[in-house]
C-alpha cells in the first residue's frame, strides 16, 4: 500500500490525529527552546555536520582504527554484510553463553534486521525494554517513531493492554501508575537476563569506545546485570575522537526532545572482567548508499528524531503510515536506497517545505533528497503509482488548512516541479476529507501563474 | 558479505577525503555564573540539589532527605552512612533492593546539569542505576562550562566504564506525560558543597 493510503487510515480517527500533530508540534517548540539557549548552535550543527562528512570520507580507516582500539580494551568485534549476517552473529554469540533470555535496549538497526522474530523462531525470549519500545512489542507492532516508539498510542490503549499483559488494574490510563508498573515488571526481566543487547549512538574510532544514549536507564539496567553485552551498529555510527563527542551530545537530546541531554549518556570501553562484551558493525546497504553522491550525506544521521517532530505529513499520518523501519523525512530518503520499489511512494510523502533540514542537527538537505528520490522514481516506477501519491498527499494536507499555512517555501517548490498536468488536474479531488480553504480554491490557477512569473 | 567485503565497498564508494574540522572553543565561551547555570539545569531535568554550608552537614542533610532508606550503599569517604558495603567482587543482582546509592561525582557540566561519574567512583557497574534512589557529591569549585570542557577533563581518564548522569530516570512514553523513575533511579539529589 502507498504512504497515502496508510495515511488515510490514519486520518480515520480525527481527534487522535489531532492529538498527534499537536503533540509532536509541541516537541518540536521544546527543541527551539533547547536549541536557543545554547551559544553557537549553529558552529556546532556545522561542526556536526563537517565531521560525518569527516567521516564518510575516510569511514574504511576509522573502522579498523575502532576495531583495533576495541579489540586492545576486550570487546570481541564482529562484521555483518547484511541482516541475516547480523541476526546469525547475534544467535550465535547468544548460543555459545547458553542464553535463553535478552534484554534489549533501544537500537532501529536490530529494528530493521528484525532480530527480535529471528531470535524468538529460535527460542529466545528478547523483551524491549525502552517502555515505549515494550508498549509497541506487546501491542505487536513496530515503532511508529525512531525516539518515541509509542507516541501514537493513547494512555487508555496502554493502559489495556497492560491489564491484559502486566495483569494491572483499570487505571484510566494513568501513566505514573502505568509507569511503575512497567518498572516492576522490567526489574524482573532485567535481574533474570543472561544476556543484553543494546544499539550504539556513537563509536569512537579513537578509543575503540562506544556511547548509549538513553532517558530511563534501561540500557545500564540491562548490560551491568546480565552476563554478555552485544550492542550493535551500522558503519556509519563511527566519530573519529572522543572530543567529538562534545559536539554531537550537545546536540542529541536538545534536537531530539528539548532536554539538554540524555538522562544517561553512557560510556562503554571495556568489559568487567569475567563478562563479555561484543560489537556487531552492520553494513546492511550502508555501503551502497554511501556511492550514491545525492544521498550519501542521508548517512550523517543521529537519529534524533527531529525532522519527524516538525513534518507537517508525518505529524498527520503517522509513523506506521510509512512501512519502514526509519519513518518520516530521514526514512524517505533511506528506504528507497534500501527498495526502490517497495517505498517509491514515500518521497512524494512531503510537502517539501524544508523544516526538516532547517531542525536537522547534522544539517542532511532531506527535502532536496526527497525531491531528488522523486526524480529517479518517476523515471523508475510506473507512473500512475507516482502522481496518484503526490495527489493524495497533497489532498491531505491541502485540506488541513492549518498546515495549508505550512506551505509557504514548500508550495511554490512542489508547484514549479509537479508536472503540470498534475498542477492543473481537478482541484477538488484533492480536498478529500475536508474543504478546501476558499481562496486558494477559487484563485488557484491565478495564484500558481503569478507565482510561476 | 565479510569484513573485507564491507571495508572494500566502503574504499570504492567513499567521496574524496574531506578534512576534519577543527572545534573552536571561543564559538561556545560564555561569562556567565557556572553554579547558578548548574542549579537550573539540573532542576530542569529533574534533580534536586541541597546547597551545604560545610561538608560536614552532609550526613545529616542526606537523612533528612531520605528518612526512610535502610539499605545504604556509600563509595563517598565523606559519608558514614552505608549499611552495606560493596567490593567489585560484589554480584550486581544482590544490589536488587539498595534504597540509596551515595557516590562522589567527579565534575558538573552547567549547561545540562550532567555529572560525570565513573566505575572508580562507584566501584560496581550497576549501582548508580539499580539503587532506588542516588545522592551525588559535588564540589562547587568542580563544575564546567559545557561538554567541551568536560570531554577535556575525562581525556587522560583510564577508559572502562562511565556515565552523563543528567537527572533521576524518567520517560514520557506514556502520551508525553512525563514520568520521573522509569527503570534507573526514582530521584537524584546533588550535595553541593
Ligand atoms: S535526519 Fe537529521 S533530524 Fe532527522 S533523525 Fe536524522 S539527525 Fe535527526
């Protein structure tokens, strides 16, 4: 199904869709309010930027620089071409400790491995153990956002299936009470784990050192109890030295939900004696991407979940709408990399309005990504596919008059690049849900020619 | 696809060698009070902090706080309160049911009210974030400007294990409702002396 389609699902429950813009829109200020008291932020989005850049350029090097350095600290460093490499590492490490039970902190590549079905085929119990993360696996489903895996549920959904799994009590969806009760129960996975799996927010190729961010402490919880560490991560985690560190933590957690850091930014170098610690460095079509000159720079990403709090499409269709691990702006542009086909329609899942890359922290020009996706995709995937997305999308959104207001820059550069057969197609077929705003319906054509001129 | 097939990509499809950029210290430079920046920061993120007078007050102050903590695990030498002690021979799980974990903080960071502490300063890797609640020590002299400087001050460390400690654990997974205690630490009170 097209990211439309989904989206018009999404759309079904209205006062939920509200909820969710809004609430996403209100992280999105949270960020500007971080982001404004800190002098220099944009040196330091620049140095950010400059240094994955840095990065990319010299990544071979700086990976065996890491290994090494790793290696002479204990870690045991494993490569993976692809994710069933990732998943067999992973078994196998898992096996060879006689493992039964996991923990696992947050991390999207073992998300797009899909490790955690892997693992349980082969009699695994792997609980997620991010609250957010652990509310999606018993709701089985995916996150619906790369920071806020929950964020599309609403407290009384939680608060079900919490009586449904945790045996709680009706609490009509009270999240302190909610809350404590997935302490105790994650207490008890976490003091019965053998072994614990975490992502990496940032490897130092200097120190051969790793850093987990994270808000709730379940990352240390997990690792400092169980017997084995295995944290996985794509090549493209790597930062040159530990002093860059300072930049790219700096800007995280403000980008990402307005706090001036992590709650836990914790530091990874070597492993208690008598404990093991592993990494597993993922390529996973990394490396494909990284020869894709328009693209590339898509893989200076931290995963902060910025861009996604300010996207006017993404707020009003949800996460799951996209049909990809990474949703949102940054997805957009990574998962036709990974499937052309598969996600030809998620480029057009945009107004093209630039927020993303003005919030961006590593400063990823995504909307220009994204119209150059469309560029390959209209010359690549069958057409009809292509102009019935951007219709629909531009229909959801022209309709919301209050993200009509959005538009501005995005407009006029979806109008001077649409075909024009698409411009000047039947205007009321977009407003599908809503009405149009009046004076855009009834000047429409003046307004794109005089834009045009 | 092996390690040398990803490196091999890796050489083939890499742009151009792109220099690293140097970090200009005077972009970040403020004059500002590092202690008051310190307080409000950490406030924000949801720690408490209790100013002493002396350090011998210290004591006293943490019972204050915390009336009700029997198990009490201290790597400080400046608190006398512990009912437990520890040794890095110390089976992590047994820490299960610690009410309090009191640690000497190496340094504050003002512009997130971060404290740095590593595995020296707390002897088993679990504790800060297994112990029900935490109290930090801190020295008003040992307070930084911004993650620059702190990168700077753990340069020379020996590299094993350590943590950003900003804050008591907390989530907002729940409809954004901001919840302080998720799995690490219900409260984190900073003594600043
Ligand atoms: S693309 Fe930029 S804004 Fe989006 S998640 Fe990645 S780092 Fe954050």
């Amino acid at each position: 199904m097209s990211h439309a389609k989904e989206a018009e699902l999404f759309n079904k429950d209205e006062a939920k869709v509200n909820w969710h813009d809004q609430a996403l829109w209100f992280v999105r200020n949270k960020r500007d309010k971080a982001a404004h008291t800190v002098k220099g932020w944009e040196d330091l989005r620049n140095l950010a930027s400059a240094i994955k850049a840095n990065v990319l350029s010299n990544l071979d090097d700086y990976l065996v620089q890491f290994e090494e350095n790793a290696q002479k600290n204990g870690i045991q460093v494993h490569w993976a071409g692809d994710a069933e490499a990732h998943n067999k590492i992973v078994h196998d490490i898992l096996l060879q400790n006689n493992v039964k039970k996991v923990v696992k902190s947050k991390s999207m590549l073992t998300e797009e491995c899909h490790l955690n079905p892997y693992l349980e085929a082969h009699g695994i119990e792997v609980i997620d153990t991010d609250l957010g993360e652990r509310i999606v696996q018993l709701a089985k489903e995916p996150p619906s956002h790369i920071v806020l895996p929950a964020i599309h549920k609403t407290k009384e959904e939680v608060d079900a299936l919490f009586q449904k799994h945790l045996g709680t009590v009706p609490s009509h969806g009270d999240p302190r009470y909610l809350t404590n009760e997935a302490r105790k129960h994650l207490r008890d996975k976490f003091l019965k784990a053998d072994a614990a799996i975490t992502g990496v927010n940032f490897a130092v190729a200097e120190t051969g050192g790793i850093v987990v961010c994270t808000n709730e402490g379940n990352a240390d919880m997990g690792v400092h109890l169980a017997k084995v560490h295995i944290a996985c991560m794509g090549i493209e985690k790597i930062i040159p030295e530990e002093k860059h560190l300072g930049v790219f933590l700096r800007l995280l957690a403000r980008s990402a939900t307005g706090q001036p850091i992590t709650t836990y930014s914790s530091h990874f170098n070597k492993p208690v004696q008598g404990k093991e610690m592993h990494i597993v460095i993922v390529d996973n079509g990394r490396s494909e991407q990284l020869s894709r000159e328009a693209f590339r720079s898509s893989l200076h990403c931290i995963r902060c979940g910025a861009c996604m709090n300010t996207c006017p499409i993404y707020r009003r269709s949800g996460g799951h709408s996209y049909k990809a691990t990474i949703p949102g702006p940054i997805g957009s542009i990574l998962s036709p990399g990974m499937d052309l086909k598969k996600h030809s329609s998620l480029p057009f899942a945009s107004t093209l309005c630039g927020s993303c890359s003005d919030v961006c922290p590593v400063k990823i020009n995504i909307h220009e990504q994204l119209y150059q996706w469309r560029q390959i995709i209209t010359k690549n995937v069958k057409q009809p596919v292509v102009k019935r997305s951007i219709l629909k999308m531009a229909g959801i959104v022209l309709a919301n008059s209050k993200l009509y207001g959005f538009l501005g820059r995005s407009s006029r550069f979806m109008l001077k690049h649409l075909p024009k057969s698409i411009v000047n197609s039947k205007i009321n077929t977009w407003g599908k849900a809503r009405d149009l705003p009046k004076v855009e319906n009834d000047n429409f054509e003046d307004w794109y020619k005089k834009r045009k001129s | 696809m092996s390690r040398a097939s990803i490196l091999n990509a890796i050489k083939k499809n890499k742009p151009e060698s792109v220099p690293l950029p140097q970090i200009d210290l005077s972009l970040f430079h403020e004059d500002i009070d590092l202690v008051d920046i310190f307080y409000k920061n950490l406030e924000s993120v949801g720690g408490r902090i209790v100013s002493l007078n002396t350090i011998e007050d210290l004591d006293a102050e943490i019972k204050k706080r915390y009336p009700n903590a029997k198990s009490i695990v201290s790597c400080s030498n400046t608190s006398q309160l512990a009912t437990i002690s520890i040794s890095n021979e110390t089976e992590p799980h047994s820490l299960e049911s610690i009410d309090l974990a009191i640690i000497d903080a190496q340094f504050g960071v003002a512009e997130n009210g971060a404290v740095w502490i590593s595995e020296n300063d707390f002897i088993v890797r679990a504790l800060p974030f297994i112990a029900n609640d935490l109290v930090l020590i801190l020295s008003k002299n040992d307070i930084c400007l911004h993650m620059h400087e702190a990168y700077n001050l753990i340069s020379k460390r020996e590299r094993t294990f350590g943590v950003f400690l900003s804050g008591p654990s907390k989530t907002a997974d729940i409809e954004q409702c901001l919840v302080i205690g998720a799995q690490g630490a219900m409260s984190l009170t900073v003594f600043i002396f």
